[in-house]
C-alpha cells in the first residue's frame, strides 16, 4: 500500500486529506494517509476565521484577488476548483452554506466548528490516520522515500504547514529548505497597519466608512473602501487590512515611503462638499463649528478632522472664511498619514511569501526538483484578500495536489 503522508492538520491538510482518501477509495487505489499535527487538535486556527463564523470561500473568487506574481500560478487550482466545486465538496460531507451580498460564504449555521466537524468526521469516516500532538522537525529525502523525524517512511509526503500568523511555533520554511525547496522573505498580511500619527489616538475605537488609497513613494498603488477603526497608532478593518499585503513587500524591499490618504466622505466629490458645507454655514443650520460635520460622520471623526485643518469646534460657523471650508474639505478628502509598517504575526490573518512558485508545477503542486513532494495552502507564496479567498486557495490547492497524487498512485 502506498503511504502518504500530511505534514499539517489545517484547513489545507484536512481537506487534502479527506479528498486524496475520498478519490482513492472510488478509484480502488491502495493509499493510505497519515495526517500530522503538532498541536493537541486539528484545525485550531479554523475555528477562529470569520470571527468564529468562517468565510470558507467567495463565490466571485478569481485571480485577481491574489498577489500579482501567484495569479499565473494559481489559475489551474482555481480553475479545476472553484467556488461552486468547494461547496459541492462540503455539501458531500454534509455541510450546507450561505452567502451574503458580497459572495462571501459561510455556513449555515454560522459556527467555523462546522466546517472543522465536516472534514474531521470525514477524515475518520475514510481511514485517515490523524495523529495529533506530533511534531515532524526533520525530514530528508532517502531511496526515493521520505523519511521523517529519522524512522517514519513515506511515499508521498504533502507539505500543509500554513503560515506564521497566530502561530508560536514554525517550521515550514525549515522543512522545505531541508529538502532543498527555495522560500522567500515572509512578511504579515491582513494585519493591522501602524501610523506614527497622533490622529488615531483621539478615535480610539471609533469606526467611519472610508475610502483608503495607499501611497508608496508618494504614488497611489492600491485603494480600498470600507469601514476603518481607530485605535492608538493604528488602522484596522478590512479596508486597512487589504493594504498591508502590498505594504508588507514594499517594505521587504527596503522601501520606506509609505503614507495613506483618507477619503471619509467618499459618497461626495470635494466640489459638492465644499458647497454642502457653504449650504450649512449660509442656511444657520450649523452655527458651531462642532456641529458642521454632524450627519456627515460620526461625531469623534469630524472633532478630529477640525483639529487637523486648524479650526475651533467652538467658534461659530459664521468666523469660517472660504478658505477655511477648503481647508476642512481637503482633511475630509484626502487626510495623508504616514505609515511606519504593520503589526505583527500575532495579529495577522496569513503569511505573503513562503514557498517560491516556480518550484513547482502549478497543474500539480509537485515539486519541479523533489518527485512526490507537494505543497499546498498558505505554505506557498500565495495570499488573498479578506473575504474568503485565502480558504478558497487552501481548499483548492488541496483537491488538486489530491487528485494528482491519487491519478499517480497505480
């Protein structure tokens, strides 16, 4: 019988496993997998994605939605699987979903333990062997095989060791670079971004619909809209979140030029603010400055936006000149503030980097120099945006590294 084995009990390692046991057991091929996983349980940091809800796929998943240089690379996966196939696929196991406007999709219960149920039971159900609360922390290349931690030999071996975030102990990188496997410089994505800016310290916890466009060397490169929250010397929400992939390998490169720019009104141009503004002033409706910007945004942002354009909230509305309201508009706008880098691992959703794509076949995952050696998830040079996408990724190149080790095994 034919051994394979899975190194990484996440989303990727499970799924890989139940779909390799799945298709091998159809098939009639002799396989048999063992699953390992260095903590006490399997898939731990499953049942926080989503805010404990997990947003397991995105039905309007396409390249675009990754990192530039892994679009190439990851169209066969995402082609052989998309979305509607990873529903298909955990409708098999019994998990039905939901999606929201945006296509993100979750389950129907709305619990990520759900999904952690569905492939765990299946792994059981199918005879994987899923051993828990062991480390594999070295593996070597031996007589065609795999050998791993000096005793244990395998056929196949599948790397699914995820990423760095919110993770305490790593060793993805060790592993593959021991098997000769290159792996770029790493960085934390969807992760909250850092500001040397006093500006958020007065919004401590307050949250404004915005539009964010980052800037690196003073050009706009990425924009993204959404709901930002404050809090001391940093931004976060999705929208902010988004930014930090292209920030984190801005900043990899040696680049030190980073700023945003804060659209908080960005269902107006800066012409019809202005003349809103000039409306209130005319009209008495305002006749403090505090209250100007009131129905306009929350209250905290528009006391914080005065300060910035130099005005007093206790002034009357009456003392602003017409270059006041374009001072006010301008902050309102486009308020630049500097970005000195992002948080750490810690707070990460995903890792950006890992292992280098063109060390392997994109049809198959396998590795172009080590035969049998697939590597699939986060593990590999390839991050998405918030919203589903980096699951779908683990799911997708799960089934395919599966299906091509099941079409290999006689």
């Amino acid at each position: 019988m034919r051994q394979m084995a899975i190194i990484g009990g996440g989303a990727a390692g499970l799924c890989c496993a139940c779909e390799a046991a799945h298709l091998a057991k159809k098939q009639k091929k002799a396989l048999q997998i063992t699953l390992f996983e260095a903590q006490n349980r399997v898939g731990k940091k499953l049942l926080v994605t989503g805010n404990g809800r997990c947003n397991l796929t995105n039905l309007q998943t396409n390249a675009e939605d990754y990192n530039e240089n892994a679009r190439d690379f990851i169209t066969p996966a995402l082609t052989r699987f998309p979305p509607q196939s990873t529903l298909a696929f955990f409708e098999r196991l019994g998990l039905f979903t939901h999606a929201d406007a945006a296509g993100r999709v979750y389950p129907l219960s709305n619990q990520a333990a759900g999904v952690l149920d569905a492939l765990r039971l299946e792994a059981a159900r199918l005879g994987v062997q899923v051993r828990t609360e062991t480390r594999v922390t070295a593996v070597k290349r031996q007589n065609g095989a795999f050998l791993l931690n000096g005793k244990e030999r395998f056929d196949v071996l599948v790397l699914a060791c995820g990423g760095k975030a919110a993770v305490k102990d790593y060793n993805g990188d060790a592993l593959l670079r021991a098997l000769g496997v290159p792996f770029t410089a790493t960085a934390p994505s969807l992760v909250k971004l850092t500001t040397t800016s006093d500006f958020p310290k007065a919004l401590k916890g307050v949250r404004a619909v915005a539009t964010l466009r980052l800037l690196l060397c003073g050009k706009a490169v990425a924009e993204e809209a959404g709901e930002l929250q404050f809090s001391e010397g940093v931004l976060s929400g999705i929208c902010a979140m988004n930014l930090s992939a292209k920030l984190g390998r801005f900043f990899a490169k040696g680049g030190t030029d980073a700023a945003v720019q804060i659209d908080f009104v960005p269902s107006m141009t800066s012409e019809a603010l202005l003349q809103t503004l000039r409306q209130l002033c005319a009209s008495g409706q305002r006749t403090l400055n505090e209250h100007l910007l009131s129905g306009l945004l929350p209250k905290q942002v528009g006391l914080a936006l005065l300060k910035q354009a130099n005005l007093s909230p206790a002034k009357p509305t009456a003392s602003l000149s017409g270059e006041n309201l374009e001072a006010l508009v301008r902050v309102c706008k486009a308020l630049r503030l500097p970005v000195s880098g992002t948080k750490g691992y810690a707070d990460a959703q995903v890792m950006l980097g890992g292992a280098r794509l063109d060390a392997f076949f994109p049809q198959t995952l396998e590795a172009k120099a080590v035969p049998q050696l697939y590597c699939i998830g986060e593990l590999l040079d390839v991050d998405g945006l918030c919203g589903g996408f980096n699951l779908q990724w683990a799911f997708a190149s799960a089934r395919l590294c599966a299906a091509a080790v099941v079409e290999g095994t006689p």
